[in-house]
C-alpha cells in the first residue's frame, strides 16, 4: 500500500532516474537480516540451499549495492550484475522506458556497470554470513573488447572466489554480436574456457535470449549438458514485438514484463524438453504473482526471478509471491515446492 501511494512520485522521474533514487532508499533504510523462510518453499540446487525460489535478477544490482537486503525483501537468492571486466557507461541515455499501459518495460543500457574490481570490493566487505542467502553474479563482455570470451574469463577468475554462483550472460541484445556466442561453436569453446578457470569453483549458469529458433535450442542444450553447466536461466528480454499499447513501443532495445511472459514460458517449456529435465532451469519474465511464479515452476522451473514487475509492484513483491506460493502448493497437497517443478510438461 505504501508503494502504490509513493508510485505516482517516482514515475514522475524518467525510469532510469526513478531507479536510481530506489536504490539510494534501499541503502538507506535499516533493512537487514533473514525472513524465516516458510519450509515448504526451501529447497537445495546446484548445491546451494534456498530459502525461497524467488529470486532477485539482474539488472536491478548492477553493482552489488544493496545485494545483502534482499534476503529482508523475501528474495531467496539476488544476483548482481551484468558486471564485466572494465568498468563502461553503456548506450547514451534514454535507455530505460516504462511501458506503464502495458505493465513492461524496454530498455537499452548497454552492461553500465562500474566494473569487476568495484563489484568484487563491494561483495568482499559483506561477510558471508550476513548474506543469508545465495549470491549470484552475472558476467559478460565489454562493448569494445577484441576478444570477449576473454572477457569472460577474466570476469570469471576475479569473481568465482566471491560467489554462490555464476551466470554467464550471452543473451543481452544491447551489446551488438554478443548473442553470436549463443551459436553452437562459439558456446562450447566459451563454456569450456569459462570453466576451466575455476573447475572447482561455484556453480555455472548460462542465461539465454527467448529469441531462438528450434535448431537454437537443441544445440544449446547439448552444449550445455556436454559442459556439465548446473543451470540454465531462461530467459532474458526479447527484441519481438507483441502488440503493445505504449507510446515507447517503438524504442529499441529489450522488452521484459508482462508481454514477455508467454514467450518466457513457451522457451522454459522448450528448454525442460530439449534437456529431458537433466538440467535444472531457472524461470524468467513476465513473472507478476505467485500464479505466474507458481505456472512457471510446474512448466519445469525450479526457481524464478523477478525484475520488472519491481517497477510496478513494489520491493515487497518476494514477499507476496512467497505467501501465494505456500498457500497454492496446499491447494494442490504439495508439501515442498520442489514435487511442483515440472508436473504441468514432464
């Protein structure tokens, strides 16, 4: 209730500028610590244990700012980032565009960030303890770099030691040829480099664009199960145009919220097939409610994230989700999130 009162304020800042101050809000309000997590919602992947499956994505922590209150926020996880190597300030601004008639948003920012060495000094002074729940940490190349599966490992070998997991991003449309490294060759060679940084180190994800071709599908699966990969998330914005209301429509750049989430859900769909369930998947966009979060997780999701709908509901939204999760899964006479993933395709 107190977000819908102080909405009207912040949407009448540009997007981007209204971001800014939420993050700026965060860092200042005194919220720390752990929500109890309710049992039926925790669950283990990739090694790690989950409070809960909602998960802050990323975008929202570029820069891992606020990353160690989103356990407060309800977020079962938070991952940071895109961070890459060297720091860039990313496409000219405007970049970020609300679609308020259609409840999305597009944007164009181009991976600003401040850079690994900021984002590895900012996560190293949060003791491990004070997190309170897994940490992710999204990495991809810079705009100019000359060799970006480089790029990729560099971010990988300052990085790893600091997180739960890491997400190696090739699904960004806003850095021109970074979704080339989605092609089969390209993927191998840059997942098995990736690795071999740190074979021991954290899990490894891959975060793929729900803009691909059958064919596209295929061979990213069996890259990633020859690779050993611990998760895919799918998936990232689209550059696909569905009928949209708005007058930023026709700005350039990646479309995420709710005109997303069929495709998001048709793509978790085709992955959880494409993989026969051997690999686990993370579900993204379009993901407003605990009804989509809980659709998404039969669809084969073992955990969700949620970003734009931040913008239109409010930083309590975990919270919600995570209270309609518990009350959907007694509904149905699950006792653990975990017996839902997948029942709806597999």
């Amino acid at each position: 209730m107190t977000y819908q009162l102080l909405r009207p304020f912040l949407f009448g800042f540009d997007a981007e500028s209204a971001h800014g101050l939420s993050l700026t809000a965060l860092r200042a309000l005194p919220i720390s610590g752990r929500k109890k997590p309710l049992v039926a919602l925790t669950s283990e992947f990739a090694g790690l244990r989950f409070p809960s499956p909602v998960g802050l994505a990323p975008g929202y922590d570029k820069n891992a700012e606020i990353f160690a209150k989103a356990s407060a926020l309800g977020f079962g996880f938070a991952e940071i980032g895109t961070v890459t190597p060297r720091p860039q300030s990313g496409n000219p601004r405007p970049r970020l565009f609300r679609l308020v008639e259609d409840r999305a948003v597009i944007n164009r920012m181009g991976f600003n960030n401040e850079g690994m060495e900021a984002a590895a000094g900012r996560i190293a002074a949060v003791s491990r303890e004070r997190r309170y729940a897994p940490l992710g940490i999204n990495i991809g190349a810079n705009k100019d770099s000359e060799d970006r599966i480089a790029d990729y490992v560099v971010a990988m070998q300052r990085l790893a030691p600091l997180a739960d997991y890491v997400t190696v991003n090739i699904s960004s449309p806003n850095t021109p040829g970074l979704r080339a490294l989605q092609d089969k060759a390209a993927l191998d060679d840059l997942l098995l480099r990736v690795r071999e940084v740190s074979p021991a180190g954290p899990p490894l994800f891959l975060k793929v664009a729900p803009d691909l071709e059958p064919a596209d599908i295929d061979d990213i699966a069996a890259v990633v199960i020859e690779r050993g990969i611990n998760a895919l998330i799918v998936s990232n914005t689209t550059i696909t145009r569905p009928p949209l209301k708005s007058r930023h429509a026709g700005e350039a750049g990646g479309l995420s919220g709710a005109p997303l989430k069929a495709l998001a859900q048709q793509r978790l769909i085709d992955f959880r097939k494409a993989t026969a369930g051997r690999v686990p998947l993370i579900g993204v966009g379009g993901i407003a409610s605990a009804d989509d979060a809980y659709v998404r997780i039969r669809a084969g999701a073992s955990l969700v994230q949620i970003y734009s709908a931040l913008v239109y509901e409010g930083p309590f939204l975990a919270r919600r989700i995570n209270k309609g999760l518990a009350q959907l899964l007694q509904r149905d006479g699950f006792d653990n999130i975990t017996q839902a993933i997948g029942v709806d395709v597999d």
